[in-house]
C-alpha cells in the first residue's frame, strides 16, 4: 500500500536520535514519520547515566516519554522496520509490513549492534554485571573487583579507563598474545597497577544470578563481580550505502561521512546518532537528531521559498 500523502520526513530509528529530530521537526510544523524497529542499542541496560536531568533513568522509560512528547505535535509513528529507500522526485520508503510512503527529507538513525566475544555466559549478563562503557556504568559498580577481556590491542586502553572507578582491575589478555602489547602498554598498565593475565577465558562464573568470576582454559578461576568487554560495533548503516552515500571506514565499522549537521553525501538524506559514529552517547544521539532536524527545517523552508520565487 502507496500513501498518497507525502510527509516531509521520514524519520529511520526511533531512539534518542530518531526521537529527537521528530520532536524538533513536529515542533515547526513539518509532517514527520517515525518508522521504529524497536530494537535500541541500551536495551540491555537497566539505566542509562550521564544525561543530565535524566540520570539514572530507564532506557524504556526514556524512550516512552519520548514517544508520547512527539505525539503531542502530531508526529506519527509506525512500529515497523525500513527495508528500502527509493531516490526520485521524492523519497520513497518502503517499510517491511508492506505500506509504502513518500518523503521529502530523510533522517537516518539506525544506531549500531554490538557484537560480543563468544564467552559462555558472557551475552545473558552484559548490560548487567558485563559492560562496556565506564561513563555508563562506572559509578554503579565503582570499588568492586573488575575484569577486563582483552578483544584485541586497543583493551588496553579500556582497562587503564576503568582504573579510575577501581583500584582492582585485572586484564584478562583472552586471544591477545603480551607481545601485541607495547612497551608504553605495560608501563601504563603497572603504573595503574593492573594485573595483567595471559591465557584464554573459558567462561564466566555465575552464582545467584551474579557474576562471581572468570575461568580460564586451564582451569584457573578469578574472583571478579564485573567484567568490561569492548564489543565489537556493527553500523546498521546498511540504507545509506545502499542510497550512496560516501562512507569512512574506522577501525570500528564504517560510517558516512557527514557534515556538522549531520548531512551526508546523498542530498536531502542526514544520519544522527550512532548512525555516524560508534561512541554516540544517548545525550550526544539526542543533540545530533536535534542538529540534524533543525537543519532540515531551513531546508525546506528555503527550498519552499526558492519555488516559489520562481512562479512569481
């Protein structure tokens, strides 16, 4: 099914980002469609911290106030997932429950997936006793015995991190070998007075529904109750490639090359949120959406104004 109607933008992604941009879009009176998945990044998490004024809340509940704060301007929103972005006159968007609809901007903010290491028990906890960001989570967990699974040379750096909430850190090297660590690595990690233990991890250790440890494969156990991982990230950027947009590969996925609104190459099409880059926050997605929508508003506007000028 085709709309008739034309909206001014569609909006891909309904997390901070998504949101965002349709609460600033709705507020100048543009005809904005929020197509949302109902898959967000943080969904694990039981809370979300450092966004002020909402520190400490709920992911869901942020999200829920979200929806009902753009309802109020009249923006629409459909439970349902983009699988494709046609290009002519206007966009066309066509969403997998089969309906159809045109618009006139685009914003996309498809965010990212993270992709965990293949530890048992590691994927049930994370966003729990497993994390992976200490702005996050740091000061909930802040003096307890940490773990830091090595995924690869950059972990270093995450376990120096983590060394400011505690003072007991061990880095587990997993599948990295010492070798691959720096001079400068170790001298850093000793200074910080990080344990450092080769040998791969077999599994986490689970009692009560807590984290209690970490096993290696040869049969040695720690006593840990957090372990911090570095995911790796996987960009579901998947319909700006598709519309051609020019992407820059990063060692953590690639991502389209925006301007500071957060404009890509396409024209007409702008991408906010972890859509342009893997170490968005929930506060930076919400201030990109609003860039990129405030953007947007001008842009029609002048384009709006320009047609006109012509038929005079």
């Amino acid at each position: 099914m085709t709309e008739n109607v034309s909206h001014d933008v569609v909006v891909v992604g309904g997390g901070a980002a998504g949101l965002s941009a349709a609460l600033v879009l709705g507020r100048a009176r543009r005809r904005t469609l929020v197509v949302d998945a109902g898959k967000p990044r943080n969904a694990p998490s039981s809370h979300m911290q450092g966004f002020l004024s909402r520190d400490g809340m709920p992911p869901a509940e942020f999200l829920a106030i979200g929806r009902e704060e753009i309802a109020r301007y009249g923006v629409e929103l459909a439970r349902d997932r983009v699988v494709e972005i046609g290009k002519g006159d206007a966009f066309t968007v066509v969403l997998a429950g089969g309906r159809s609809v045109a618009a006139r901007r685009i914003v996309v903010a498809t965010g990212l997936k993270d992709d965990l290491p293949a530890v048992p028990r590691l994927a049930e906890r994370f966003g729990r006793d497993v994390l992976h960001c200490p702005f996050c989570h740091g000061w909930e967990v802040r003096d307890q015995p940490f773990g830091v699974l090595a995924t690869g040379a950059s972990s270093v750096h995450q376990a120096l991190m983590v060394s400011q909430w505690s003072k007991d850190v061990t880095f587990f090297l997993h599948t990295v070998a010492e070798e691959e660590l720096s001079g400068q690595d170790l001298r850093r990690l000793a200074a910080a007075g990080i344990d450092v233990v080769p040998g791969e991890v077999a599994e986490l250790l689970v009692e009560d529904d807590r984290l209690t440890g970490v096993r290696l494969t040869d049969g040695s156990t720690h006593a840990r109750s957090v372990v911090y991982v570095a995911p790796r990230p996987v960009p579901q950027t998947g319909l700006l490639e598709r519309l051609g947009a020019e992407m820059n590969e990063t060692p953590f996925g690639a991502y389209p090359v925006v301007d500071p609104t957060g404009l890509t190459t396409v024209p007409g099409v702008w991408a906010a949120g972890n859509a342009v880059g893997f170490a968005e926050q929930v506060v930076h997605a919400a201030g990109g959406g609003y860039r990129a929508a405030a953007a947007i508003v001008g842009d029609l506007l002048m384009s709006e104004l320009d047609a006109a000028a012509r038929e005079v």
